[in-house]
C-alpha cells in the first residue's frame, strides 16, 4: 500500500481538483473508488453500462446507488449503436471517448483505471504469447500521458488477493461477472492456470514482473531516443539513404522502419505489422535497383537505387498506376519482371513480346468498363466478371493488380488471365512477368 500512496502523493492532486475512476462495479474498481473516497479526494465515478449481458442494468444501478450513499458524484452512459464487427475495440473506443467527455466537464488532470499486478502479469504474459513489440512486451504502464489528461494505474502494486481482502475488511460491496470464470477468454485461462503456478514460486511475484515492466521501458524509451535522432539527422523529405541504413545494428534498423510505419499511419497503425516491416528490409537488402512496395492506404515505399523513397499517391477511390520497372509488391501479391525462364504456364506467369505492347508496362488497380480480351476467346470480358467468375473477395477487387501497356491495353490479371497477348512459351518472346500472391489474402 506504501507505493500506492507514494504515487497518489506524486501525482501533487490539489484540494479542489476532481479525480475520474472509471468504475464497472467490480471488485477492483469499487476498491478504487472507495480507497479514494475514504482518502478524501474529490472523485467522479465514471459508469459505461456495455448492454453485453443481462446483468449489466442491474450492475448499472447498482452502482448509481452506491455513489449516492456515499456522495459520490455519478456519470453514466449506455452504450448503444453497435452493428457488427470488433465490440471490444468498438466498446473501448466508445468507452474512452465517455471518460474524455468527463474529464472535460469536471476540468480534470486525471483518469484512474484499477488494472492491478495480476492484470499486468496476465498482459505481459499474453503478449509474449501472441508475440509483439518490445513495448507491447512490457504490458501496460502506471503511468500513461495522453493529450488532454493522464491516465493513472495505482492498483498496479497490488495483487488480486490484496484487492479482496481489503473489500472484505472495509466491507465494500461489488459485483461478480460470471465471464472471468469462463476459461473461453485467454485472458482467463492464463488467471487460472499460470497465476496460480507463479503466485506458488514467488508471492510477490507481481512486483517482479512489474520491474521487468519497467526495465523494458526504459529500453525502449533509449532505443526511442536513438532512433529519433538517427530519423532527424538522416531520414529527410521521406528519403531513406540505404548504404547508411546497411551500416545500422538490425535490430536498429527494424526500429527505425518500425518508428517510419508510426509516423506515415498516426491513426491507423493497426493495418501494419512486423510482416510489413520484413517487406521493407526485403526491398533495401535486395540486388535488385528498383522495386516498387505498395502499403495500405497506398503509401509507397520505393526502392531507387541508394535510396528509399517514401510517398503517398492516394488518388479518388485508392486508385493506383506504377511503371513496372524490375518489380511491384502490393497489397495482394508481388509482379515482378524475371530475367531466367522456368516451364510455369500458369496464369501466374505471362510472356510477351515487346513488339506488341507499348512499354513501359504498368501495374494499376481496375477502372469503371476495364475489358480485356482472353486468350483463345473472341471478343472483350470485363475485368469484373472475370473477378466474379474467379470467386475474389468484393473488398480485394478494387485493390487487385492489373498488368498494363503505356496504352492502357490489359495484358494480364494475374493468377486469374492472360490476354491474347501471352506468347507460348516455345515462341519468341523478350519479357517474362511472374506473380506472387500474398498468402494471407486468400482468405
């Protein structure tokens, strides 16, 4: 409890100032919430009912009552307007933006949450498990600044234990949520089965993983500084200079386009991951002078020569148009010229003859009325039948890769048809295109 206080203390809280607990009625925030208040700290409680299991009106009410017994101020909300799709993150989102609303009409500094040791086990635990970054390796921390007010974990040197007993002593009233019992959650099959096994080997197993925390933190936070200043000396009108990159410790350089990721999608990282890092060191490590990268939301990574150039075409509807020099990696696959033959006859591998297309070639998306005219058939089909007579996804049409002349005549869908400009392979032919498809878009 010692270092609980000494962080409150730190926190130089002012008499008048209001403190915002987020609070479900749990055992761990109602600890929290009674703690602050018997501590005599202005607080808010801070109630966000999920509408998620039949007990979450009564958890509501129970919870608006409890404040008014112990006049505490009480703000509610319902969540509502859900459709489908991911409701934990919807119901964070919606969560956090309630709590920002608080805490600007009661003008506060700060938003308690009750995440304890044991959550911070069980988060460093599953992130190792899933794999992650060194950051997401450290769980979350005490501490954590957001633009417009901090976010505060005093419970983090607590245990589960200590949480429960305090209740019983103080005889705090809370509710249970069958769900932490179900070992459906992963989250609740390492409570139940690794908790217990660590607890038995070290009962203050907690505060280890705590400084492990922490000490990954500082980590990160040095290797942060490192690679913001090598970002500022060296990384300029989004031009990356690849022989000074080569020169970098790898793990150096993995952070570095890892930083370069965080800035080029400051409100949409999650549609990048470690794999688009890989695709990145790919291209720079690659004997090949110019190879083209394409990202979500069209950010460009282009290798020319030394350098890597960084840009974002975005046009009307995502389109995108790019010379295919050596090679293209896009979104869904990799086209790529090839200098040796092979015996493919597939609709991953075209041959053309230069004499009949206008070069450069081209790599683009499709277009309102694309046809094209299919080997060994009379006549244009539209790409989009194509596309519907090859089952692809709707949402993977309009970012599928269409070879091109400078003509804008269709050549190839690649892994699904050539047009009747494929040569045979015993005929004369000068260029040979191949297609990679990315695996986990086949989905």
């Amino acid at each position: 409890m010692g270092d609980v206080l000494n962080l409150l203390k730190s926190l130089n809280i002012q008499d008048e100032e209001y403190l915002v607990i987020a609070c479900s009625g749990g055992p761990d925030s109602m600890y929290l919430l009674h703690m602050l208040k018997k501590m005599n700290y202005n607080v808010v409680c801070a109630h966000v009912n999920h509408k998620f299991r039949k007990e979450s009106d009564d958890e509501y009410e129970f919870v608006k009552d409890y404040c008014s017994k112990m006049d505490i101020i009480f703000e509610g909300i319902e969540l509502d307007g859900y459709v489908s799709g991911n409701f934990e993150l919807y119901a964070r989102n919606f969560r956090y933006s309630f709590f920002a609303k608080i805490i600007k009409k009661y003008h506060a500094r700060y938003l308690f949450t009750a995440h304890h040791g044991d959550d911070l086990i069980e988060t460093v635990l599953m992130r190792i498990t899933r794999g992650s970054s060194l950051k997401g390796y450290s769980g979350f921390s005490t501490i954590t600044k957001r633009e417009d007010y901090t976010i505060v974990r005093p419970l983090v040197y607590l245990t589960k234990d200590d949480i429960i007993n305090y209740n019983k002593e103080e005889d705090v009233p809370y509710v249970l949520d069958y769900t932490n019992d179900l070992d459906d959650y992963t989250r609740n099959r390492f409570r139940h089965k690794v908790l217990p096994f660590l607890k038995d080997e070290d009962n203050i197993v907690h505060l280890r993983f705590l400084k492990f925390s922490n000490d990954l933190k500082e980590a990160y936070s040095f290797i942060e500084r490192v690679v913001n200043i090598y970002l500022k000396d060296n990384y300029h009108d989004n031009c990356l200079n690849i022989k000074e990159f080569k020169e970098l410790d790898p793990y150096l350089q993995r952070q570095i386009i890892n930083q370069i990721l965080v800035i080029l999608y400051p409100d949409n990282l999650y549609l990048v991951n470690g794999n688009h890092i890989d695709e990145v060191l790919k291209i720079i490590y690659s004997p090949k002078p110019n190879i083209m990268l394409v990202f979500p939301g069209n950010i460009i990574f282009t290798k020319e020569y030394d350098n890597i150039i960084i840009s974002n075409k975005k046009r009307s509807k995502d389109e995108y148009d790019y010379i295919l020099k050596d090679e293209v990696i896009t979104n869904l696959g990799k086209i790529m010229i090839s200098s040796k033959d092979d015996e493919d006859t597939s609709n991953y591998t075209i041959r053309i003859n230069s004499k009949d297309v206008s070069l450069p070639l081209h790599i683009r998306n499709r277009r309102d009325g694309d046809k094209m005219v299919i080997k060994n058939m009379t006549g244009h089909k539209k790409i989009n039948d194509i596309f519907i007579d090859s089952k692809i996804p709707e949402r993977l049409r309009d970012e599928y890769p269409i070879l091109c002349d400078s003509n804008d005549t269709i050549i190839w869908v690649p892994g699904l048809k050539k047009s009747n400009l494929d040569i045979p392979k015993n005929a004369d032919y000068d260029i040979l295109v191949k297609y990679e498809r990315r695996r986990e878009t086949d989905e």
